[in-house]
C-alpha cells in the first residue's frame, strides 16, 4: 500500500479529510495521520475526492454508485479511486448507435459460423506450424509445467494460439475501463462488477501496477486471457522472479493456464475427443449429452477413425458428440473438453482447442467431411424453433438463438416421437419447417 501511495501523485488530488479517513480505514495502509490514529476515533465512512466526468452521464452515475459499495464491501478507497478515476465511454459497448456496438457483442464467432467455417479460422496451419516450434522452444518449460500440474504441453499450446496467436495479440484496452464500460451497458453488470472488484484486489495485493492491467475487448488479460478473478484465483510467478506477469512471461502465462485447467478438473493422460466411425443404424438419440463408459460405446459400434483400436482406458466415461448431426464428423468426448471449456463455454472453441492440440503433434482431423451442403439456421431462425418446441412440449431451454445441448436434444426427442430419419437433432431449415408443420 505504501509503495502504491509513494508511486501514484493520485493523493494529491484527495481532499485532507477524505485522505485522512481513508488511511485510518485501510487495513494495509502504513499511513497514518495525524488526527486520525488514535484508538478511539470514530470510523467513518471514507469519502473520495470528485471524480472527473467522464463525458457519459450514465457512467458517471454508475462510477459514483459502484466506488461506493466497493468501500463499503472493504475496498481500499484509494485503489476505488485508482481503479475508476480514468475510465471513459467506447464505442464498443456505449456508442450512440447501439444497434452497431451491440452487434459485436452479441454475435460472437462461435455462435454466429457454422461449426466448420470456425473450425476451418480457428485451427489454421500457421497456429499448428508455429505452435509445434513454440513447443520445441519451450521443452524444458514445458517439462517443468507437465510435472508440477499434468496438464498436456498441446493442450496448452492449443489455448495460447486460441487465446492470443501464442502470445502475439493481447489487446490493448485498459481492463478496468473495458469492464466498466460492460458495467454502465448493463447486460452483464453483475460479471462485470465482480471482475472489478477482483481488479481492486489484484492491486491491493500489489501484484501488478494499474498502469499494466491491458486487457482484450472483454476484460481478460495477459498471454492466456484471465479474467481477474480467474488471475486472482489461478496466476502464478512460474519464472521465479516474484511477479505474476502473464503479459510479458510466457512460463506464468502457461503455468498459469495450467493451474486453471488443473482445478477445473483436467485429468491427465485422458484425450479430450476421439474421432470416431458409427454404424448406419446407430441410435442417434444416444448422442450429446449422455455419458458412457468407452466400452459401453465399443459396444454398441462405435470404432476409432484412425488406428485399430482405441487407445484410451476402456472405463473413461465419453459423450458421443455429433458436431453436425448424422451426416458429419462424430466424436467421443472425454472429461478434458468440458474442460476446455473453462475457458469458453462453447463447444466450437473446446473443438478448436482439441484439434489445435492434436494438430501441433501431427494429427490430422477430422478426417470425415463437413455436411455444408445442409441449410442452417440464423440465431433469429433458431429463436423459432426453440419457441416452438417448447409449446410442443419439447423442452429446448431458454429462446435465445444458440442451439445449445438443450435445443439439440429437445429437437431430437421431437424427431423421435414423430418417427423422422435420423432423429439427429441437427437444427437444418428443413428440421425447423418439420417442428413449424406439427403446431
Ligand atoms: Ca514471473
């Protein structure tokens, strides 16, 4: 607290009784002053000194609100002020034209691309060629990494190109300003709150400067994108030169990324999918989201697209996954890629991370091909359906456009009852036009 206070002029512009109670009521200051240190003087609650508008009136009302519940809930006055003295309005979350500033939000890649055209930007092979010469540059890390948290050296490599190119692009907005701005726009107010809270506790730690909290457009940060609870929570100093600094090191980075996947659940030495061939008749009803041993699932005819046999334990659970219902690629899934997605909760970014992984060691996959001949939905056409299976009475979750496992299943318990071929839950223009002809 007292190297923050020495480096920052910030105190300059407090007024002396509002700096007087906030150094009496933070717990880590070494300051103290002159009439406020006696054991029986009253608590009050510390008041900051005005902050400049920030030109959007809005913000300015949340800034005033918000600094004061943080101090209220223990946050160091002067790491508030620090934290939100500067913020300012972009154009990407409050721009007068919110029918453009929300588009970008809204539709994120993963949800807006059909699953092959993601898959086809996502796993390029720059990432894997230069990925796979990350990985040779970085074995004695590597080594260390595997050792002290079991998660695969692909695996992380695969997060760090989906991440930031591997470290090359980690953004450049200031992540207190991007999270405020999320705040003021509202939709994710709560997240958006908590994460700054976080950041006032990163820096009530001292564990990095303000000045070097650069963040991506949603306010994660550094090589491996953490959010700052997620930093609070998982970073580490791997590089032994007592600063977590997941912007500049790439050991912290990737340690890091480690430590979050290790608590998240990674099991190591599982893979996280398997390519796999199903026999013409197989029970497509079986698909996306019922796990099963590997081999209740050889059983039933699943067999490895590459190899004899397969080649993890027969007793790992696996969900038989069908990325574009009965007519593309198909998978089993283990463990790991749920939790990939620890990271981003879609399935298209877990794919990504999977064959990312797979690609730096050489694999190719997958080796089936893509049904893009089929007609997909738009978000608003999705809407529809859902709707509609619902008042079917197939429950598909909330409306809102992303054909999720709920949406995927609930179509698919339809197709069932109404004897369509295969009932693979894929949500086509032509499964849509079958559930609008059954209201
Ligand atoms: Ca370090």
């Amino acid at each position: 607290m007292s190297q923050l206070i020495s480096r920052r002029p910030l105190y300059g512009l407090l007024a002396g009784a509002a700096l007087m109670t906030a150094c009496a009521a933070s717990p880590q200051s070494g300051e103290r002053s002159a009439g406020g240190s006696g054991a029986s003087a009253p608590v009050t609650v510390p008041s900051l000194p005005p902050f400049e508008a920030s030109g959007n009136a809005s913000m300015d009302a949340w800034r005033e609100d918000f600094a004061n519940r943080a101090i209220a809930n223990g946050r160091d006055p002067v790491v508030v002020y620090e934290t939100l003295s500067s913020i300012s309005p972009l154009d990407l979350y409050l721009s007068e034209d919110v029918g453009v500033a929300n588009t970008g939000i809204e539709d994120q890649a993963e949800f807006a691309k059909p699953i092959w055209d993601y898959v086809e930007s996502a796993v390029t092979e720059g990432r894997k060629t230069r990925g796979a010469e990350r990985l040779a540059e970085l074995t004695t890390t590597f080594d260390q990494i595997e050792a002290e948290y079991g998660v695969s050296r692909e695996t992380l490599i695969a997060i760090w190109a989906m991440e930031t190119n591997l470290g090359s692009y980690i953004g450049n907005f200031d992540a207190a300003n991007t999270l405020a701005n999320m705040a003021v726009e509202g939709r994710r107010r709560t997240l958006a709150e908590n994460e700054l809270t976080a950041l006032m506790k990163i820096l009530e730690r001292g564990e990095v400067d303000r000045d070097d909290l650069v963040s991506g457009w949603a306010g994660a940060m550094g090589q491996t994108q953490f959010m700052p609870s997620t930093f609070l929570s998982y970073a580490v100093d791997f590089d032994g030169d007592g600063e977590k600094d997941l912007w500049n090191s790439a050991p912290d980075a990737l340690a890091s990324a480690a430590n979050y996947l290790k608590a998240s659940g990674y099991q190591k030495g599982l893979p996280w999918g398997i390519e796999v061939i199903a026999p013409a008749d197989f029970d497509w009803s079986l698909a996306d989201g019922e796990d099963r041993r590997l081999s209740t699932w050889a059983s039933y005819g699943l067999t490895p697209m590459t190899g004899s046999g397969f080649e993890a334990p027969q007793t790992a659970y696996a969900e038989f996954w069908l990325p574009t219902g009965a007519t593309g690629p198909k998978y089993l899934l283990f463990r790991n890629f749920d939790v990939y997605k620890a990271y981003n909760r879609s399935d298209s970014y877990a794919f990504a991370v999977g064959l990312l992984s797979d690609g730096v060691a050489g694999q190719i996959g997958p080796v089936a091909v893509w049904p893009t001949d089929l007609e997909l939905l738009t978000r608003r056409d999705i809407m529809v359906l859902q709707d509609n299976l619902n008042q079917l009475g197939f429950d598909a979750g909330a409306v809102d456009g992303i054909a999720g496992r709920g949406t995927k299943g609930a179509l698919r318990r339809f197709q069932k009852a109404n004897n369509i071929d295969p009932a693979d839950g894929y949500p086509t223009t032509n499964a849509l036009q079958q559930v609008l002809s059954a209201r």
